[in-house]
C-alpha cells in the first residue's frame, strides 16, 4: 500500500525527539560489562593475548583488557603464596623475601604495547571516519534542506527524501559533539518536508498509526527498565531504546507531546538512577583516594633510622604488612589517581625493604667480621691453656676476656658453638691453675691473718704515746704491712679500708697528713685514668713508672746505709752528719712508703 501512497501530501509533523547527552553516552562507554575471569595459566594468557593482537582492536580491546586483569591477579597470588612459604622457612635476622623475576611480564608488556599502538590507530582511524561522515550528514542535510525548498515539486521528490533518510540514519558514526545539533537541523527539516507534503489522510493515518504503535512499545519498553536492578544493562538499553525512537516516524500532532512527555519521564526515571549511581560511586572512589593517600603518608613517615636492630626492623615489617593488608581491604579510588597512588604505596613499600635488606646485609657483614675476631681470641686462648705462667697467663687471659665483651654479636647458629669453644679454653686453664694454687689459698688466708694482727696493733698504740715514737710505730707497722703478701680477693677491699681507717685516725693525730694528702690528691687521679678510654693500658704505665721510682728510692736508701758505716760519730761534725742522714734515710721511706700505698691502689684499680 505504501508503494501506491508514497506521493500522496501529508498535512502533520513529526514529535521533538529526546537528545542523548554527550555525558550520558561517555558514562555508559566506560562502564563497560564485567566479564568473568578467565581460568588460565599466566602462559596460556600471554599465549590468548598474542593471539588477539592480530585481530582488529574493536573486536577484542575488553576481552585483551580482561586478560590482562587475570594476568596480574595470578601473578600476585603466586608472589604472596612465595612470600607466605618464605617466611615460613626462612631465618629471618639473615634473608629477606625478593620475588622472581617474571619474564612473561616482559613479554606481556610488549604486546600490550603493541597492541596499545594499535589502539590508538584504530582511534584515529575512527576520528577520521567520524569526520568523513559528518560530512557527508551534513551534505544530506543540505540534500533534504532544498527539498523543503521546493515546494512545488514537494509530492514528485518524495522517494527522493525516504532515500535522504535512509541514508541519512545509515551514517552513525559521527564525533559526539555534533550528535544532537545535527539531529535537531534533521528533524527541523524532516518535520517541514511533512508539513508541505501533501498526501491523502489514509497514507498518513496509516503511517501515524504504525508509528504511533511503534512509540508506544518503546515508552512501555522505557518504563519497565526501573523494574531492572542492573543499573548500567537499563542505561545501556535506554540508549538503544531512543535510537530508535530516532527511526520511527511522525506520529498525530495532537499525540506528539503527550507521546514524547511520556518516553521522556521514562528515561528520566533511568537517567536519574544511572547518575545517581555514578555519584555514589565516584563518592566513594573520593573516600577510598582519602584512605589509600592516608597510608601512603603514613609509609612514607616512617623513619628508618631509628630501626637499629633486627627486633626494630621485625616489628616495624609487621606494621608494613599491616599496612598492606588494609590496602587490599580499599576498593578502587577514581581512574586517574588510581594507579598513581597504587605506585606511590609500591615505591614506598619497596623502599623500606631496599632499606631493611641492606641494614640485613650490613649486620650480616659485620657479625662475620665479628665470628673472625671471637675465632682469633679462641685460638690466642686454646694457645695459652696449658701455661703454667700463672700470673701473667691470669692477666692475659682475663684481658682476652676483656676484648671478647667488646666484640659485637655474631650470628646465632654460630654463637653457641664460638662462646662454648672460647670458654672452654679459659675454664680448662683455669681449673689447672685452681689445681696448682690450692697451697696459695691458705697462704693468702695467712696473710690475711697477719694483716688483721697489725691493725689490731695499730689500735692498740696508746694515744699517751710520745708523738716521736708513735710516729715510728706507725712507720714499722706500715712497714710490715707492705711485706705482706696479698689476701683472698673477696676479703681485699674490706681489710684495706679497715687498715686506712686506722691509720686516717694516727695521722690526724700524729700530724703524718702530708703523705696522706699526696694518697687522696693521686686516688682522683687514678680514678680518672680507671673511668677514660684504655683504661687498662695507662694505668701499667702508670704502675711500671711507679715501680721504677721505688727501686730508685730503694738503691738511694741503700747507699746511705752503707755510708753510715764510714762516718766517725765521736766528732761533733760526725754526730751532726749522721742526723742529716737519718733524716734523709726517713725521707726516703716515707716516700717508698707512698709509691707501695699507690701501687696497691692501681692494683685495686685494674
């Protein structure tokens, strides 16, 4: 019937149509379907990608997108299920976790480069393609404008305009920017090319009516998408819904705005939901760039040069992992900060593990340094074990001991053994000597005896005694003191402060403070020398110099002895001389006296 009517006027134009936003239409495109993940093997994916490559980038960008979302999600279970198994097993003051290189990666990565070249030829392709039809709509625009202008021909071009129309709705793909003004101008003229066509009333009832049913499908079709809970499948069918609105003819005038309100309110309901629906995503995209930039800077605070020992470092590793356990539990934050802050976290995360890997690496080195020097201080002790140089053998290895406790850690497999092998030959040695100084013991307890005898003597010394012959008692005493060999260690310092404070009380009384004073000015002294860096070394050199003095004094004293044998004691020179050298002789003791007083207080010292 329509081959018979196609000349014939029509008298009624076409309904507004409903634009499709710019906005609406770039939202729909980049929500994409969510395609379920692919069970491949990372190989069998770069192997699928390598394939797909090939093929034109319309055809397979989501499924090569998909791939490569799969590819990363096995790649990083397989890195954390490593890295659970590593930590499993490891020693952990010695190793730290490094994933293995992924070759596949390399490999993937350069398709996907390829295949990105690709995509943006195709992209330009398709700009091209969409100017070159824009064009050519606008040519057909033109076409249909001047058949509006031809009024008397309106009825003899008829064919003419279903054939711009065709043509027209065949071309789709054109630059969005252009979409609703170009299809305003060609409903503009379309509507006045009815207006002046003069067909009879049953070809356009008849074409009024198909459309009109037509229309009325798609606000029905339009309604019952707020029924559906796939907000983005109800937007997306919206769209396919008003392009064919676009398709369908002029429906009676008096029915244009009541059709068109209709299927307007029906996508505004889908609309509305479909915006609703972005903003609540990109709301919490905001709040998870908030959360993920929190721990980025809560990573990127952290000081790592305080972390001074593996237990530092351990708990520290714990607060990073924590860290990074929260990221996982973050959903994604918007598209173009993402994977910026995804790298910013990574960086800083693996910066601290450079970190700790080197401070490992350093410990690690320097507890080897220390195994040698403990193994140099074990074998100097194993050399010295069967000596039976008491004395200097006691000193040598108690300074060996010394050094051992300035000698940092080493590793803990190696510790037991090392301290065990160190001790032993000490602990050998001295148990030999125990064995061979057993007699020593009870001669120190003699000593110790004698010199609670002399202070007993000292307390005895009546204080009416003549200051001259008190003095002299002192001196003897102090002189049999210092011949006394040495006493138990545990009972020295208390039977030497016992014996100072005696002597404190004689020389207060007998005026002998000089020599004291000399003791207490060199007690700071030596005091001083303990409390500085080697310690040890200045005081024997400071024992040897006192020493020296001493058998100075003693071969000095030892002279005058024998000179007093010459001197004639009847002459009055004779008797005044032999004064002097006694005085002298008594100088010299006091100040041998004092040397011995010194020594004993280094000795108490070292």
């Amino acid at each position: 019937m329509m081959d018979s009517q196609e000349n014939l006027p029509a008298t009624e134009n076409l309904e507004p149509e409903v634009p499709v936003t710019a906005p609406e239409q770039s939202v729909a495109g980049e929500t994409s379907d969510v395609k379920p993940e692919v069970k491949l093997s990372r190989q069998e994916i770069v192997d699928q990608i390598k394939s797909l490559v090939q093929r034109p980038v319309d055809e397979v960008k989501d499924e090569i997108d998909s791939l490569k979302q799969n590819y990363y999600k096995l790649r990083k279970a397989e890195i954390e299920a490593a890295r659970k198994q590593f930590e499993e097993n490891k020693d952990v003051e010695d190793e730290v976790f490094t994933p293995e290189a992924d070759e596949l990666e390399e490999i993937l990565k350069s398709l996907l480069n390829t295949f990105k070249e690709k995509k943006a030829a195709f992209a330009e392709e398709q700009e091209r393609i969409k100017e070159v039809n824009l064009v050519r709509k606008k040519e057909i625009l033109d076409e249909i404008k001047a058949l509006t202008e031809d009024s008397d021909n309106i009825n003899k071009r008829y064919n003419d305009f279903q054939q711009l129309q065709q043509s027209f709705k065949e071309i789709t793909n054109i630059p969005a920017s252009a979409v609703n003004d170009l299809w305003k101008s060609y409903q503009l003229y379309v509507e006045r090319f009815y207006d002046l066509l003069k067909i009879n009333k049953e070809l356009r009832d008849y074409d009024f009516k198909k459309n009109l049913d037509q229309k009325i499908a798609l606000c029905e079709a339009a309604e019952a998408l707020s029924e559906n809970e796939d907000i983005i499948g109800a937007f997306k069918s919206l769209q396919a819904l008003h392009e064919e609105w676009k398709g369908i003819g002029p429906v009676a005038k008096e029915l244009r705005d009541e059709l068109w309100n209709r299927f307007k309110a029906a996508s505004s309901v889908i609309n509305k939901r479909h915006q609703q629906h972005f903003e609540s995503l990109k709301e919490g995209e905001q709040k998870n760039e908030e959360a993920k930039t929190a721990l980025c800077v809560e990573i990127e605070s952290i000081n790592t040069d305080d972390l001074k020992s593996f237990n530092a470092w351990d708990e520290k590793t714990k607060e990073i992992i924590a860290l990074q356990e929260q990221w996982k539990t973050i959903g994604f934050a918007s598209r173009k900060v993402n994977n910026q802050l995804f790298e910013r976290f990574r960086k800083s995360c693996d910066e601290f593990f450079r970190k700790k890997a080197e401070y490992f690496k350093a410990v690690k080195d320097e507890m080897a340094r220390n195994l040698e020097k403990k193994k140099a201080l074990c074998e100097k002790a194993e050399a010295l074990k069967e000596s039976t140089e008491w004395k200097s053998t006691t000193d040598t290895l108690i300074a060996i001991q010394k050094e051992w406790k300035t000698i940092g850690p080493v590793a803990k497999k190696y510790s037991d053994a090392v301290w065990k092998r160190f001790i032993s030959a000490c602990d050998y040695f001295f148990e030999q000597k125990a064995k061979q100084t057993s007699s020593q013991r009870q001669v120190e307890l003699e000593n110790l005896n004698q010199k609670k005898e002399i202070i007993a003597k000292l307390n005895a010394i009546d204080e009416n005694m003549e200051t001259a012959e008190a003095t002299a008692r002192v001196r003897e005493l102090m002189a049999e003191w210092n011949k006394i060999g040495f006493v138990p260690f545990k009972e020295k310092d208390k039977i030497y402060k016992e014996y100072q404070s005696v002597l404190d009380k004689h020389f207060t009384r007998l005026n002998m403070q000089e020599n004291r004073n000399r003791l207490m000015s060199y007690t700071s002294t030596v005091q001083q020398l303990a409390s500085s860096d080697q310690a040890q070394n200045k005081l024997y050199r400071e024992r040897e110099k006192l020493v020296h003095n001493y058998e100075r004094l003693k071969a000095e004293l030892h002279t005058y002895e024998n000179n007093m044998g010459f001197l004639n004691i009847s002459s009055k020179s004779g008797n005044s001389m032999l004064k002097e050298m006694e005085r002298k002789m008594q100088q010299l003791k006091d100040q041998m006296q004092l040397i011995i007083q010194k020594i004993e207080l280094i000795d108490e010292n070292l």
